[in-house]
C-alpha cells in the first residue's frame, strides 16, 4: 500500500472534528464525523475514575452520548489508538449507548502477553485480542459512511500504537505533542526511542496540511490548551523531533529525559481495563470489581 498516494489523496476529505476535554488526566476525545452523512466514529473515550475513592463515573462518556443523540449520528467505530496508561477507556459503555466496533492496532496482543503476566491475570484473560471487535493491521483501509480511512502501526511509545489518518486529520494517540511539547515517552514495557522516532518519521511523510490531532496537551509554558496542529508545524518547530533531528540525537534525548519521568499515576488501574477493551474485571465472590497493585512492577 503506498501510504503518500493514499494520504494525497485523502487530504482535500475534511472531516467534521469534534472534541471533548477531560480535565482530570489532560485527554483530548474526538467524535470524527462523514460530512456527507450521520455516520461517524469516537477516538479514545474517558471513563471518569478516581483512585483514591476507586469509584467510576460516566460524565465524560455521557456527554459524547448527548453530543451524538442531539445530532442524529451512527457510531460506526470506537477507536483507541493504543491501550492508554494515564486513563481509563469507557468504550464498552459508549457501545452500550450508541453501538460501534471497538478497535484497536493488532499488537494489543504484545501489550496483553506483558501485561497479563504483571497482573497474574490467569488463563482466563485472553491475549489474543478477541475482547476488541476489531484489530486494525497496518495499513488497513476502512471507511466511517462515505469517509476513507486508514491506519498505520507506529510503535515505540507502546507495541500497539496506530496513527488514524482520516480524510485530512491523523489521530497520533501520544506518538507526538503540540510542536512545543515534543513527544511521547518511550520507557514503558515495550517501548522504544529509536522506533519511536521512525514512527515519527511515517506520520511526518503526510502531506504538510494534514491537521494532528492530539490525545494530551498540557499547556506548555502556562499558554492555554491546544488540541490540534499540522504536519507542517511539526516538521518545522517540534522541539524535540522537527525536520532537522538525527535519529541518534534523538535517541538520546528521549532515553535521557525518559529517565526523569515519574510514573503515571493511573497507569496500574489504567493498563488492566484498557487491555481488555476498557472491560472492568470481572466481579469477585462478594460481588465487587477489584484492580490490582502489583508491587515493585513498573520500577
């Protein structure tokens, strides 16, 4: 498949972007819609989750649902660009609600082996993916209404993570930042900087124009949020990984910085719902859901 002809002539496709801001852990959701029909998809839902109580809320979720009962659309799609550490997903949910195929990149099966084993999860938990509708190869071709999409593997953040190019929007999950953030972290089970970067390098080949949009900002050096960018902008000012970066360079940096980062705070909770769809485990003998803390895992 030759991605540059592809992404040329998708560019002049503008789809309807919509997003939505969860405060709490700096995450941008999107409803992404056809603009020549109702049908639409949604990229990397929110379950409201508050560690120090445990409990669950859907206010995020529920406020897509409105969005989408208001304005008549169809979920086609669920897409979560790679299992989230800093996040619970409410896909599950939102399909309760408004339907869509969940669907994530193919790898998720790596996450699940890792993962699997640091929460003992036992044979019950199936590293095969089948908790997902569907797992995006690279390159797939796939269509919300009339809209022409496709996905493209760029790992190195985690295995699983795709970038969504649809019409003239891609969707990097945490692969980058805005230009003066830089981008993701490469120091989870799994990640790597060096693939990184050439991942980088696949979404930085789109045309120019192309709109990124982010999955986090967090307003760099006090400036108000921002949720999208171009591939122009990137190439030209990303701090981190603009046109004139060496691969080695930036290797170095990343794998020095990595160093620094604290963990995410929700990555524990996070990494065992996600990696089953955004499904809660299931419920113990007395009727409750427990997530696990395995100790010294992550250090």
């Amino acid at each position: 498949m030759n991605l540059s002809n592809t992404a040329e002539k998708l560019e002049q496709v503008k789809p309807k972007v919509v997003p939505f801001f969860d405060e709490d852990t700096n995450t941008f959701s999107y409803v992404v819609q056809d603009p020549l029909s109702s049908s639409c998809a949604i990229v990397d839902s929110v379950l409201d989750f508050d560690l120090a109580s445990g409990s669950v809320d859907h206010k995020g979720a529920q406020a897509i649902i409105r969005y989408i009962e208001e304005k008549r659309l169809e979920v086609e799609w669920i897409i979560e660009t790679h299992v989230h550490a800093d996040h619970l997903s409410a896909a599950p949910y939102l399909k309760d609600f408004v339907g869509g195929k969940i669907a994530i990149g193919e790898h998720v099966t790596t996450v699940q082996q890792t993962f699997g084993e640091i929460f003992n999860a036992g044979d019950d938990f199936k590293r095969d993916g089948s908790q997902f509708d569907h797992l995006f190869k690279d390159g797939e071709k796939y269509r919300i209404g009339n809209l022409e999409a496709y996905a493209i593997h760029t790992p190195g953040h985690t295995p699983a993570c795709m970038t969504h190019v649809i019409g003239n929007a891609a969707f990097v999950g945490d692969t980058l930042f805005m230009p003066d953030a830089g981008t993701a972290r490469a120091d989870f089970p799994g990640g790597d900087a060096a693939t990184l970067f050439r991942s980088i390098q696949k979404i930085l080949s789109l045309p120019a124009r192309t709109k990124i949009y982010m999955c986090h900002d967090y307003g760099a050096e006090g400036r108000e949020l921002e949720y999208k960018t171009t591939v122009k902008e990137e190439l030209e000012s990303n701090i981190h990984v603009n046109e004139k970066v060496a691969e080695a360079d930036f290797v170095a940096m990343r794998e020095a910085r990595d160093r620094t980062l604290d963990v995410p705070h929700l990555i524990l909770p996070s990494l065992q719902v996600n990696m089953r769809a955004g499904h809660l485990p299931d419920p113990e003998n007395n009727g409750r859901i427990f997530l696990k803390i395995p100790l010294d895992a992550l250090r």
